[in-house]
C-alpha cells in the first residue's frame, strides 16, 4: 500500500494539490494548521504552518512546511528565488523575525521540505551540509514522496479504517484502470463498506458518527484520488478516473444526506467540499485529455469498428463534456474572492462548451443515437449550449437529430432503443440494414425530449412536423417522460432513480400546435413537480451542478421541470 499511495504523491502538483493533502494529514497527526496555501500572498517561504507536540521528544513545536513538486536536484535546491535555500533562509531572515505570535516565541521550531518526489542523491551532500549549518536555529528535516506515503498509512489509514480487504480491493481497482470496460466493482466496494452502505444505499446497522465518519469521507476521498490519478498514465484510461470520483462524490453526499443532524450534516457538508475541489481539479485533467480529439474530424471515434460503437463513444462523451460545461458554468457564477478566479472560470466555461459544440461539428453519429437514454446526454448538452448563449448551434444540432430520429422510425432502421442491450441493439434495433422489431420501438423519451426543446427553443415548425410523423408515421410508439417525486433525492445520489421514484407521463399525444404544447409545458411547471427541484438539498447547498452530474452519472432523466424552465 506504501507504494501505491508514493506512486500517488508522484503524481501530485504542488499547488493546490499537495498542498492540499497535507493539512489534513498534520491535523491525524495531532497539529493544528494555523496557515495554509495562499495563492498571491507572500508567504516568506512558509506554505504550511501548524502547532502540536513532537510525537519523539513531546516537546510542543511550530512545523512550518516548505511544499515542492518532483524531484529535488541541484537547480531545486540552489536556483532562483523560488529555490529550497532560498525558501528556508526567508524563513529564518523574515518570517521567525516577524510573524510569529507570541504564542509561538516559545516552541521549538522544526522546519519540512515536503515534496511529491525524492532529493536526487547528487544533492544528498548539500542538503546534508545545509542542515548542519543551520541546526543551532532550527531542526530541519525532509519529506519525500516516500517518507509522506507511511505517514499516510499510519495516520489517514491505519488497520482500524482501512482493512486487508479494502487494500486488496484498491490494488486490484489499479491492476484493473486501464481497462475501459472495468466496472470498477472494487473501488466500489470499498467504496460503500466504508460509508456504511448495502448494496440498497441503505446504512448498515453500525454507521460511524462524528468524526469517525469524517474520517471516513477522507478515506474515500483518498481511494478515489489513488485511482483517479493512476489512471492519469499513459496506458490507462483517464474516463475510469473520472467516473470513480464522480461515484466517490455523489454516494458520499447520499451518505450525508441520510444523517439524522443538521449539524452533522453541516459538518460533513464541510469536508465533503474538499472532495468537491478535487472532482473540480481531475474534472479539468480529463478535459484537457479529451480536448484536442474533439477539434478533429471524428477523432473520437477513429478506431471504433462499426457505427454502434461510434455512437456509444460520441454520446457518452456529448454528456460527459456537458456536465463538465455545467459544472465550470455552476463555478462562475458563486462568488469568488477575485475578479480574475471569476474570469479564469468563464473562460474555462467557454473552452469546455466550444470543445462539446465541435464534438456536434466534427462527429456526424452525433446525430444518430443508438439508445434512447441517451436523451439525457442530448438535454445535459442543450442546457450547456443555451446556457452559454450558443443557440444557434443548439437549433441546427436539433434539427439534425429530428431529422435523422424521425427517419429512423418512419424506416424503422437505427433506432434509438428503449434497452441499454447491446444485444438488442444489435439483433432487433435495426442498426445492420434490417428492419428494427415492433418492440425495439414501443417507447421514446428521445422524441418527447426533441419535441420539447423545439416547443422551449422556438421551432414551432420542427415541433408540427414531428407532432404530425407521430400521429401519422409512427402511431404505435409509446412518448413519454418521467418525472420524479418527493422521494428523488432518496435514491438520485445513489443509483438510477427512475426505477425507485416518480410517474410517467405516458403515452404522450402531441397537439397539432406548438403553441398548445407550450400551454401544457406551463401547466407542468406550475404543478407539484417543480417543488420536487426546488427541494434539492445539493441546491440548497450551492451545488446545483451536483444533481445534473447524478442524472448523467447513473442515467437517470433530468426532470423535464428543470429544462422546460428555459422557456421564456
């Protein structure tokens, strides 16, 4: 475990990555962070400092940290304003001079150079000198990737939280990360033993409490950050990280949401937005991956090998870069600290959205979906593009899929089917040039969820004309949409929801006019179903986004009140 978790440091930036890892580390350890990280405030050397007791000597100590990415040679040590000497002669020369509390005055001082790598042994005899020299002003010692890996066992996960079996399930959840169809079952496991949760997301009958559960969320946290990042290689499928600390985050917010506390909840809400930092920080490493593909004719399906297994690609990652294009969008709208965090967030909005517009551009199959749950990626995507002002790709991408989704019923050959079987895809859902079967045909969300979006977007024409092929070319076809109840929030955060909540609205009849669809659209919204959204305890919590990624996630459909509330 000491490997993989030093394997993990390795792969760590130091800005707000290691940096972030190690307060939580020094406070199982027993100290007291008294200042962190501060992006733009001089800092004179110090990254990290914290009060406690010396766990060899007993003495009560200030532990200031001076935090370093990678390796530690010689233009490291020795180079440049942001080199170690530099940082720790700063330390001596201004900080222990001036800012420390009185408190302080009378603590034995230990300095840390902590770093994500190891002190290159050509350095060894420098840093050995280094030390030395300045031993009668303070105790300075060297944190390596190594070094932080046993504090991590010891402290973060020791045999009381992490179990053999937990150790066994992570390492084979890495044997296993390159693998793009890996369901990850490991991690999951782990996952849910750790929370408390059976296989119904139900608690189990010995839940932790306090901060034996806060300990938990950051075991959790900490497994999914190992394999996320491993997946970060070469050789690995970055996707599996993504989605393991999407798993990670939403069944952690389940958990919190089953405490019988506000304040507890509170509490928990507040570690739960560490984990929240670091979706939002691997979430801009998968993108940066996957951005390049899509500025490039069907590059991201250049070695599927049919048109099925182009379509599974392109949707998938339609709903992936929409999510990601609501959750940058979700981030530039809180409040932040400077107008220059505010904007970086609505350029990075704009990347991502731009990035999801070319996929539509660039991949022709992204017209032709294969299942019909892939209505929920073609909603996620068309509140990304209204969202971000891009209506007029919005309006062609959905005259495409009209078109070529209303050819696939009237000829009845590839037509988005109502099953996730690739069987049925295949056999019965007309996608090898024989007619699809009556009962790959019997329901659509897709054809509800394009008539709605015409009726929000103003297409009234688009709308009539599909209103008119379903009454007259494709009677027998089940329209319908879903719409949750009280109890969503139960079971959103956990698995699909649509099985365990909610109504359909079923069979859906459209009226000749767009202009009548409209009148029953806002009848919709002003019914019980809009207290449902606005009962969403990640919305009351600032994080919105949160439900939207869940519904993408366990491919549960986005209540049709949330999207029908972009008609003006």
């Amino acid at each position: 475990m000491k490997l993989v978790i030093s394997e993990y440091l390795r792969s760590l930036k130091e800005r707000d990555e290691l940096d972030r890892l190690l307060p939580d580390l020094l406070l199982e350890m027993g100290y007291v962070p008294v200042s962190r990280p501060q992006t733009g405030n001089r800092q004179y050397g110090v990254d990290i400092a914290a009060r406690g007791k010396n766990a060899e000597t007993g003495e009560d100590e200030l532990l200031l940290l001076v935090v370093k990415q990678g390796d530690i040679g010689r233009g490291e040590f020795d180079n440049g304003s942001q080199s170690v000497r530099q940082s720790i002669n700063e330390i001596f020369d201004v900080y222990l001079k001036s800012h420390l509390e009185p408190q302080d005055k009378n603590r034995s001082i230990r300095i840390i150079l902590a770093t994500s790598g190891d002190l290159k042994q050509t350095i060894q005899s420098n840093w050995s000198g280094f030390v030395s020299d300045m031993q009668e002003k303070a105790c300075i010692k060297f944190w390596g990737a190594d070094d932080i890996a046993i504090l991590i066992e010891k402290h973060l996960l020791d045999e009381h939280i992490f179990l053999d079996e937990d150790r066994r399930h992570l390492r084979r959840a890495l044997a296993l990360s390159g693998d793009s169809e890996y369901s990850r079952q490991d991690l999951h496991h782990l996952f849910m033993r750790t929370l408390d949760l059976n296989d119904r997301g139900e608690l189990t009958e010995e839940a932790k409490t306090g901060k034996a559960f806060l300990k938990a969320l950051q075991i959790v946290n900490l497994s999914a950050q190992v394999f996320a990042h491993w997946t970060l290689r070469d050789d690995s499928d970055t996707r599996q990280g993504l989605l393991a600390i999407e798993r990670a985050v939403l069944w952690s917010w389940h958990r919190i949401q089953l405490l019988d506390d506000d304040s507890k909840k509170n509490a928990a809400t507040k570690a739960f937005k560490m984990m929240w930092e670091h979706y939002n920080r691997f979430s801009l490493h998968y993108f940066e991956r996957i951005q390049p593909h899509c500025y490039r004719e069907n590059g991201l399906t250049r070695y599927a090998s049919n048109g099925i297994e182009s379509s599974l690609i392109v949707f998938e990652q339609i709903g992936i870069l929409a999510s990601l294009g609501l959750f940058s969008l979700h981030q530039s709208l809180i409040p932040h600290p400077t107008e220059n965090a505010k904007n970086n967030w609505q350029i990075k909005t704009n990347e991502v959205t731009d990035a999801l517009a070319n996929i539509l551009v660039n991949n022709g199959v992204s017209n032709t979906p294969c299942l019909d749950r892939h209505s929920q990626d073609v909603t996620l995507a068309m509140l990304a593009l209204l969202g971000t002002g891009r209506t007029k790709i919005a309006e062609e991408w959905l005259q495409k899929l009209f078109r070529n989704v209303d050819y696939a019923y009237r000829k009845k050959k590839y037509v988005p089917i109502a099953t996730d079987s690739l069987d049925d895809l295949v056999e019965e859902g007309g996608w090898l040039g024989e007619e699809a079967t009556d009962r790959m045909m019997e329901m659509s969300w897709m054809l509800a969820s394009i008539a709605g979006f015409s009726v929000i977007m103003g297409m009234d024409a688009l709308y009539e004309q599909l209103a008119k092929n379903a009454r007259d070319k494709y009677p027998k076809v089940c329209i319908q949409l879903w719409h949750p109840e009280k109890d969503l929030y139960q079971y959103l955060y956990f698995q699909p929801a649509q099985f365990e909540s909610g109504v359909t609205e079923a069979p859906i009849y459209f009226p000749s006019t767009a202009a009548e669809y409209r009148e029953q659209i806002v009848m919709i919204c002003e019914s019980e179903f809009k207290k449902v959204v606005s009962e969403s305890p990640a919305a009351k919590a600032g994080l919105w986004v949160l439900d939207l990624i869940a519904h993408r996630h366990f491919s549960t459909p986005v209540s049709p009140v949330f999207w029908y509330s972009l008609m003006g």
